[in-house]
C-alpha cells in the first residue's frame, strides 16, 4: 500500500514524500508522486501514531474495572484521535482488584484486539503520599513492597512498564531500585519528596515524574520540590497533562522550555468518563466523581481535579495553538519520547523504514482523518 501527502513528518519538518507500507511495517519512502498512491491525503499531515502512556479509559471503562469488553472497545476507538498505542493504566485500589485488572489487560493483549495497541500497564499507585495522593483512594495506599509488586507483575505476565510511586515512602529505595533493574520505568508522583529526595530517587533509578505540577510537592524558590526536579533535570523525562486544565497553557510552555523537544511527554490522563457529556457522573476508585463543562473531572465530595477527558489530537492543539510550544517539542511529547522513555524507539514513535506503520492523519483543524495500526486503516 502506497500512501502520500505534500506534509510528511521527516526529520523534524512537513516534507511532500510517498509512504510505502507491506503488512504491518514501513518499507520505503519515496519522493511525493514516485508511483500511484493507494491514497493521497493532499496538504494534510502525516505524522506518527500518538501514545498515551498514562491513560485509565473511557467510553465507560477503567482499567480496573477489569472487564475485557470494554478494554477492547477502548482501543478500538482511541484511534480516532490519531493514537496507536497506549499504556492500560491502573489506580491505587485494594490488592483483589488490582490482581485482576492486571489479568485482565494481560488476557486482552493475547487477543490481539482491533485498534491501537496494548504497549503494557502503567501501575499507578498503591505505594503514594497521603497528602499528594489526589483522587487516589487513600484506603487503599500502602508501603512499597517488592515481594507485593512482584505478585502483581507475576498476575500481568511482565507487561507492568512504568510505575509511578513516592520514593520518599520506597524505604533505601529498594522498589525503585528492583523495578529499574528489571524492566520496569519508576516514575515519582503522587509524592511529597524534597527535591534532594527526587534527586535521589533518579540516582537509583527513576526515570520519569508523574503529571508534571499536579499531585507532587510544588516549586517554590527556596524549596523545589518534586516539579523543580521535573524542570530541572534535563535528562530525566516528565509527563505533563495537556487539557490546559490541569496546568495553563503558560505553564505548559514553561514546562517544554525547560524539558525541551526530547524528555517532555504528553498524556490524557483520561478517565472512563472520556466520550461523555458534561454532567455525567462515575465511580473512580469507588468515589464519585462529574464531568465539568470545560471536560475536566472532578470529585463531587471535595470538588478536586480527578482527571481528564482529553483527546490526544487535542492535546497536541492545546500545545502548539495555546501554548505556543513549537510543532516538533509538541508532537514528539506524544510520539518518540514515550517511545524512547519506555525504550521501544527502535520500532515506533517515527516515520522511517523498519517503523511499525502506526501512522495518524491530521487535517489542519487537528481532527483525524484517518489513523492506520500497523498498515490498517482502522476508519
């Protein structure tokens, strides 16, 4: 199948180019109108697949309701805002629920369901801060243990990829320390670590933070805290949700300009509410929570941020038309950096031969014209 555009994402720039796929894989790319296309898209954009690695559903299902139905229907339309990959990502719950939402995404993922691809789990929790745990249900917070965590990547057949945990309550960080050396990315969140605290948690392994600004010890001059370590350490990726609710635009620009093109990685952060309408409510971690009119969720009981609905399209929308984050920073944020961050840059995250053809359509409002999964058009 041939596919072209006179916008091709290469290099770091829109280029006119020809996009040739066999099967799941790219293998050539020619100058635009070498042969006949199968489609030609015209001026629209061709860029890589979107990746959300920090997302808990939508449509109606959360990662931990653990119900294989509604797993497969949440990948198979997340492709309409352009994503082709996601981490199923789980909250802080009792151990029996954990255990089987795990199963549950491993199961799903052997099906090899229709739509964007199952990259692993983000574990979320249990082992987070009481004061910085957010909408995470506190009952359900615990010491980090490697024996536990251990039993539950047991229960997901390895596919655990990140955890976000508190590293000030990982005791000589000994979780941190196992899950780096094991294949697992520890990212600090929900935490109330100084920025000495953070400093080391890098230095025994932690290779992200969690939602940059939200659920963390703050930056203050005198006092940096978990988001000062996001800001300042230029090596270390961050995550950031782009709905410009949970941080302004301002503060996303800041954000970019200090982590730069290549460590900044945009995420949802969406709930299971994503797709409904203002005013709907849910369970989340058996606590309620309502959709607000600028799609923000929130708890009914204390009024907090809970999470997103975003689209990733529109996140990349936010970035560059809000924020005024230059094009590149803003779509690597969702395409090679989570890619990279979870050490799986040499397949996907890019247009290039040998690339899985993962490969979203933007006309130039941000909605998708089309999204292809491994050379399927899913639309």
């Amino acid at each position: 199948m041939l596919i072209q555009s006179t916008r091709v994402w290469l290099g770091g720039d829109f280029y006119p180019a020809e996009i040739e796929i066999t099967g799941k894989i790219i293998t050539r790319v020619y100058p635009y109108n070498t042969k006949k296309p199968n489609h030609d898209y015209g001026d629209r954009r061709i860029v890589p697949g979107f990746l959300d690695i920090h997302c808990h559903g939508a449509y109606g299902f959360d990662t931990n309701y653990a119900d294989p139905k509604g797993l497969k229907n949440w990948v198979k339309n997340v492709v309409r805002e352009g994503v082709t990959g996601i981490m199923a990502t789980t909250i802080t719950e009792l151990k029996p629920v954990l255990l089987k939402a795990v199963k549950n995404v491993a199961a799903v993922k052997k099906q090899n369901p229709k739509g964007a691809d199952i990259l692993g789990i983000h574990f979320e929790g249990p082992y987070l801060d009481m004061k910085y745990k957010g909408a995470q249900p506190p009952e359900a917070i615990v010491a980090s243990s490697v024996k536990e965590f251990e039993e539950y990547q047991k229960a997901a057949e390895g596919l655990i990829k990140i955890i976000t945990l508190a590293p000030e309550h990982d005791p000589d960080f000994a979780l941190t320390r196992y899950c780096s050396t094991h294949g697992v990315a520890v990212s600090i969140g929900h935490s109330g670590a100084t920025f000495e605290e953070a400093i080391l948690a890098e230095a025994n392994g932690a290779k992200s933070i969690t939602h940059t600004f939200n659920g963390q010890s703050p930056f203050n001059h005198r006092a940096n805290g978990v988001t000062g370590a996001a800001l300042r350490l230029d090596s270390m990726y961050s995550e950031v949700i782009c709905d410009c609710n949970h941080s302004t635009p301002e503060a996303l620009h800041i954000f970019f300009q200090c982590k730069g093109k290549d460590h900044g990685i945009m995420i949802s952060d969406a709930l299971m509410c994503k797709g409904f309408e203002a005013g709907k409510k849910f369970m989340f971690g058996g606590h309620e929570i309502v959709i607000y009119p600028d799609g923000s969720a929130h708890l009914t009981e204390t009024k907090s941020l809970a999470g997103s609905t975003m689209k990733t399209n529109e996140g990349l929308r936010n970035l560059v038309e809000k924020a005024q984050v230059p094009f590149e920073t803003a779509l690597n944020s969702c395409t090679i950096n989570p890619a990279a961050m979870l050490g799986l840059n040499d397949h996907i995250g890019r247009i290039s031969v040998g690339y899985d053809a993962d490969i979203a359509v933007l006309n130039n409002d941000y909605s998708v014209e089309e999204t292809f999964c491994k050379g399927k058009a899913q639309f």
